[in-house]
C-alpha cells in the first residue's frame, strides 16, 4: 500500500538507502587547508581519505568538475595516481607549504567572498573567514593593493569592491571554469 503512495518511484527500502546514504554524507569530516572546517558552499569531497574541502580553496568553482579530487594532505608528489586537485597548492616547500596554502585558500576564498558584495570590510573577514582582525585587515590591504578593493565611501570601515575587474580579470585567473 505504501509503495502505491510513492507513484511507483521508490520502495520503502530504496528511500531508506537513500536517506541512510544522505545522512552519511552530511555527517562526513570537513578538513580544509583554509582551516574553517565547517561546510560552506560548494564541498568536494577526497577520495582517498574521504574528508570534505571547499571547492574554492582547490580554484573550484560551481562550474567546474574534479571527478577524482585529491586533497593537500593526500597528494604525494612522486605518485602520479595521487597528485593534488589543485597541483598550484604544492609548489611550496614541505617547510613552509602549510603557511603558503593557508594563505592562498584564505584568498580565494575572499575573493569569492568579494564578487558576492558591493561593499566589505574587516568584520565581513573576520565573521566569515573566521580572521582575526589584523589579518583581515592585511587581507583588505592586499586586496587594495591589487584593485579587487578600492576607498570610494566617507565610511572608512567598509570598501568598494571592483566588481568588474574582480569579475573579467582576477576570478577567470584564479579560478578553473
């Protein structure tokens, strides 16, 4: 009788799998090189060790595809099966690659962060970035410095965003798609 209810679609059994499939996935570890390992916007997930990333981070936008994503920590650079997704996020030194993948997700993810707003300023980092407020305030300076952001309002606190310069030039730079 239920499976009448359902127009013939699905057996109870298959919308159970379903459901049990989708819950797995919900509750599937979040570790991203940005590290903000919550679930925000569009999550590839790695193979090898089934941990989420923000697509972003790995120059990932919602119209490009990675069909076998391998995250930072799993990439071997003497495997050809295992190199990184984003193969940019390897060019460092195993000394020093921590602090430079930080560093460029964390922009990556501002950028992102400024083509969704006519305005931003260091709260905005600070809150969705999770920065503390020197670095996010570094984080506008650069941004400055490279015309994403400029002064153009009496409210020091916030800045314009260059949305077509961000749009033509630095997103198709930065990101695949």
């Amino acid at each position: 009788m239920a499976e009448k209810f359902l127009s013939g679609r699905h057996t109870i059994n298959e919308l159970s799998a379903l459901s049990s499939q989708d819950y797995e996935e919900s509750q599937r570890e979040v570790v991203c090189p940005c590290g903000c390992n919550e679930d925000m916007g569009l999550m590839i997930c790695c193979v090898y060790c089934d941990t989420w990333q923000h697509a972003v981070c790995y120059r990932i936008r919602g119209d490009s595809f990675v069909e076998n994503h391998c995250c930072v920590k799993c990439a071997e650079d003497s495997n050809p099966d295992k190199q990184c997704s984003d193969p940019g996020l390897m060019d460092h030194d195993a000394n020093t690659r921590q602090v430079a993948v930080l560093a460029m997700c964390i922009y990556r993810r501002a950028l992102i962060l400024c083509s969704e707003k006519c305005t931003i300023g260091a709260e905005i980092f600070c809150t969705e970035l999770h920065l503390q407020p020197e670095d996010a305030e570094k984080l506008l300076k650069s941004l400055v410095g490279l015309n994403v952001l400029h002064k153009g309002f009496k409210n020091r606190s916030k800045l314009k965003v260059n949305k077509q310069y961000l749009m033509d030039i630095v997103i198709p730079d930065q990101f695949r798609g």
